[in-house]
C-alpha cells in the first residue's frame, strides 16, 4: 500500500457486494452528503473492485442517481487489487442487517493494514463493529442513523482538499491483523 496522490477524494470499496455486503448504506451517506454539501460531494468518487452482480449492483446506484461518481473494475489479484485502490482516501464495508451478524469478511484485515480510514455499516454487537472499534482508524455506524458518518466523511473530504496526510501505509495497530500474524493464529487453530 501507497499513499494516496489522486486530488479527488477516492472512497473505495473492496470485494464482493450483494445484499448482505451492501452498497446501500454508502450510498445514503454519499445522498445526504450531496444535498448539505456539494462542493465536497463533488469530489467524490468510488471504486469498487472485485465482484458484483452488474444488474443489481447498477440498480442500487441509479436509485441514488451516481453512476458519475463510481469506476468498476472487478475482481482483480491482489497485487492489482493494491495498485488500485492505493489512491483511497477511505475505505467502505458494510455488513446488511442485524440478522447478518455472524463472521466479518476477510477483506477487513486486509483494509485495516492499508492504514486508511474505514467506513464501516455494521449493527451493534456484529463482529464487524468489535474489530472497528477495536483498531480505532474509522467510523462505525448502522441505518437509519448515518448523519455523524456523513459528518465524518464530509471532514476527510475537507482535511483530503487541504492535502493532510491521513494515511499511515501498514501501521502500528494493523499489526495484529496482518497476513502474517493472521496464519500464525490460523495455524494455532487449526494445530
């Protein structure tokens, strides 16, 4: 992972989305955000990278009217994956309701050693929202409360115009979640 070097504000969005890894709840963020502060949303972009159904996924964003705002790339390797999303200035994930509480997708470990803000949709007591609030580099916030995480992402918008750094590439509290530290406790597991 990179520092970021793109002027726009890159908000992206790894792996697969479908309805219980939902894009939804970005996108009233990004809805809100585009009526009380223009100017910001119109920086915005999103890229998502990995898998999607093209009709369902199409669907979601033209209910909100921003198929401007996103660039699809697909399910990509992981280096690729890297290159890509290097020029994100925040990261999304989201988990789709309080049913769906169970296991966090992998792609949290990988978020969280790119030392970027996380934006995360997850319901209370979801593991999603013990490691968020565990590593501490985010925001957590589940429907219908997502004004604060309009907030949020509104001020990394603002300080990202300002050119302040506000990405750390592979820092201190990532380590616990790394590839490394990971198969060491797979391994113990499994041992």
């Amino acid at each position: 992972w990179a520092r970021p070097t793109d002027p726009r504000f890159i908000i992206g969005v790894l792996g697969t989305l479908n309805e219980t890894t939902p894009i939804a709840p970005l996108l009233r963020v990004l809805d809100q955000l585009r009526r009380e502060r223009l100017s910001l949303y119109e920086r915005v972009v999103v890229r998502q990278v990995g898998d999607a159904d093209p009709d369902w996924l199409n669907a979601e964003i033209e209910q909100y009217r921003m198929r401007d705002r996103f660039e699809f790339y697909g399910w990509q390797p992981r280096r690729t994956m890297v290159g890509i999303l290097s020029e994100a200035s925040l990261l999304y994930v989201g988990v789709g309701s309080a049913a769906d509480r169970g296991l966090t997708t992998g792609r949290i470990f990988t978020m969280i050693s790119s030392g970027r803000p996380i934006l995360a949709c997850a319901p209370p007591g979801s593991e999603l929202r013990q490691i968020m609030d565990t590593v501490g580099n985010g925001m957590t916030y589940f429907d219908p409360a997502y004004g604060p995480a309009v907030t949020y992402v509104a001020d990394l918008i603002a300080a990202h115009g300002e050119r302040q750094v506000l990405v750390t590439p592979h820092p201190l509290y990532a380590r616990p979640y790394g590839s490394r530290r990971m198969a060491e406790q797979f391994a113990a597991i499994l041992n």
